[in-house]
C-alpha cells in the first residue's frame, strides 16, 4: 500500500501524472481504486462542481473554455472532464475540443481529461462520481463536466454536479422540441448562447414558455440585458422555496455574458448551501451515491467469488434448464447464505 499512499500524496499536490493515473484506475476498475477512493473521500468536497450539457453544436466548448478563462483571473484553479460516451481518445468533437482548449494545457491551475467508462452499472454517472472525489482531493476550486452527448447518460452525469448549465442558440428550435423533456428537469441555469445571431430572443422565449408549463410562477426568468432576473423564489408557503432556473443570454466567443453567467451558478450554490430545499437535494445525492456504490460492490463481489456459479447460471437459463427468476434467487441465496458461513 505504499504505493498507493505515494499516489495520494501526489494527488493531494495536484501533481498530474498522479492524477493521470488515479483516472486510469478508475477508468480501468482497478480494484485499487476502491482504496484509493476510501483514503481520498471527504464529507466536504472541495470542489464546486458545473455540468453542461445542451444541444450539439450550441458553443458548450467555447463557453467551457471561456469560464475556464475566467475562473482562472479569479486565481481558482479549474478541472474539465469531458463526458464522451463514445470513445475516450477518438471522435472529431473531443479533438475539436482539445485544440481550442490547447492553450490551457501547459497552465498547471487547469487539468483536462475525457472520460468514457461505460458498460457497469451506474456507467459513466458512477465513475465520473469516483474521479469527482480525487478532483475534491486534489482541491480543485471549480470542476467542469462537460457532456458531449444528450442522451440519457449523459443527463444522467449532470445529477453529480452541483449546478448544470444548459445551453442552447438559436435555430437549433427542433432539438429543443426532441430533448426537452430530459433537459428541464436537468437545467439549473439556461444559457441562450450565440446571442449575437438572430433568433436568439425568440429561443429566450420559446425557453420560458416551456418552463411556464411547468408551473412555473408568472414573470420569473425575465430577461434584462445578459441579466436574468428573478433566479429564486419564495413560493405561497414559506416553507416551500424553489429554483427557477434563470435564462441568460451570451456571445461564448466574444466572452459576453459569461461574468452574469458565474453569477448567476454562485446565485444557485447558495440557494443548495443556505436553503432547507437545497439541503435535501444534496442528501438525495449523497443517498443516490452511496446506493450505487453499494450495489456496484456487490456485484463486483458477486463476479469475483462466484463466476463458475454465475457461468453455470448462464448456460441454465440459455439451455432452457431453468426459468431465469428461480435460477437467479438460487445464486443469490447460495452467495449470500456463504457470505454468512463465512
Ligand atoms: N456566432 C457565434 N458562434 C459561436 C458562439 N459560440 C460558439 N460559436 C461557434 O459555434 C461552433 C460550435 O461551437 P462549440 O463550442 O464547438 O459547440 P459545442 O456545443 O461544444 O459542439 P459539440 O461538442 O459538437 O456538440 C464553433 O464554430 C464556435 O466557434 C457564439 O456565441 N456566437
Ligand atoms: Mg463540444
């Protein structure tokens, strides 16, 4: 375990072939890693975590490469991780991506990386969550998840981050109609970005139309300028409070609106910091997580001690020697009923 106590200690220096290769770990589902992330874990969680997600093609890069730059005058240090359910090293989209970000590679306050992990249960939502934690460990002021995609996955990664941007320009209306549904229930913040085309206040409002059929209070999400007013809400109870997402218009490569845009994810972390109904979403997480964690080490238990049953279940239940429901609650009962003898 020395090795892994030198691997902690590198990431806690930021040093990034360590971090390099705590992400290889965890990619590779290295049992390793479950130590690893034990010792790294804190309650706390250094980080400030951003996902983005939006239609292909809207300027998520170049927004995430111009808060990147922002976020850095500010003195924070920055982490990206691209959320490609593709391929890890492939595809035109990341390498588009990493040419434009190229500039902040040799700026030791940023770390890029692409993750791509699939195939267990909880997929790229789960071993995102672990390269979260090593992110927090290494103390990193802001993380970015940046999703390539907008499938379900890839929403599915935005429920780890602490505020989602969803961004959107115009012109690309039919997308909004065909992810909608998935997209509402993500967004935290709206970002109609290529403000300086036209169309871009018709999309501002096609946005808040849809959000007003959610039962979305009357005159929230208003526009003033780059300024979004009205981000949080006090309902008739006040016990009751809720996040109406604020649209925000901005120029990604001209950096407009990107300063209103910060503002308005520092608006949103405190409504989670200092809100009753912040709270709760924050321990849904945490319960979220901690049952995945759970069920992804049963079943890696499971597949480890148990693979010649498990074979053996399989080839059952293809010859038709028994019904997949019995089949399974005898393994079950057999792995469990050993662990107990044990
Ligand atoms: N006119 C205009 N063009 C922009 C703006 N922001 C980005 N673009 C351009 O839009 C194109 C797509 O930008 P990207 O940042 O790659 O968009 P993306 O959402 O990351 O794209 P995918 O990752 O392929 O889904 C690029 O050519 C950008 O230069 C903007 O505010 N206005
Ligand atoms: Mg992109």
């Amino acid at each position: 375990m020395a090795d892994l106590s030198t691997l902690v200690e590198g990431i806690r220096a930021r040093d990034m072939p360590a971090l390099a290769r705590a992400c290889r770990l965890i990619d590779e589902r290295d049992p390793r890693a479950f130590e690893l992330l034990k010792r790294v874990f804190s309650h706390e969680g250094h980080a400030y975590v951003i996902g983005v997600t939006g239609t292909p093609g809207s300027g998520k890069s170049t927004l995430v490469d111009g808060l990147i730059r922002l976020y850095r005058e500010q003195g924070l240090r920055v982490a990206v991780l691209a959320i490609d359910p593709t391929s890890p090293y492939s595809g035109g989209a990341i390498l588009g991506d990493r040419i434009r970000m190229q500039q902040h590679f040799t700026d030791e306050g940023v770390f890029i990386r692409s993750i791509a992990t699939r195939g267990h249960l909880g997929g790229l939502s789960r071993s995102t969550g672990d390269v979260l934690h090593v992110l927090h460990a290494a103390e990193f002021d802001v993380v970015i998840l940046e999703t390539v995609g907008v499938g379900q996955d890839e929403l599915e990664v935005t429920r780890l981050a602490d505020t989602t941007l969803v961004v959107m320009a115009p012109g690309l209306g039919d997308d909004i109609q065909a992810i909608k549904a998935g997209i509402l229930e993500v967004a935290d913040v709206f970002a109609v970005n290529k403000a300086d085309r036209a169309g871009a206040d018709a999309t501002v409002q096609d946005l808040q139309q849809m959000l007003s059929l959610r039962r979305i209070p009357k005159g929230v999400g208003k526009m003033q300028g780059h300024t979004a007013v009205s981000t949080f809400h006090r309902g008739p109870d006040e016990q009751t409070e809720e996040w109406v997402p604020p649209i925000l218009k901005t120029t990604a490569h001209r950096q407009e609106g990107l300063t209103e845009l910060v503002d308005a994810f520092a608006e949103h972390r405190s409504f989670l910091d200092d809100t009753d109904a912040g709270q709760v979403i924050r321990a849904q997480r945490r319960i979220e997580e901690f049952r995945a964690i759970l069920y992804q080490a049963l079943i890696d238990e499971v597949d480890a001690r148990f693979a010649d049953e498990v074979s053996e279940g399989v080839r059952d239940v293809v010859e038709g020697r028994g019904d997949p429901y019995s089949v399974a609650e005898a393994l079950v009962r057999r792995a469990l009923g050993s662990v107990s003898e044990s």
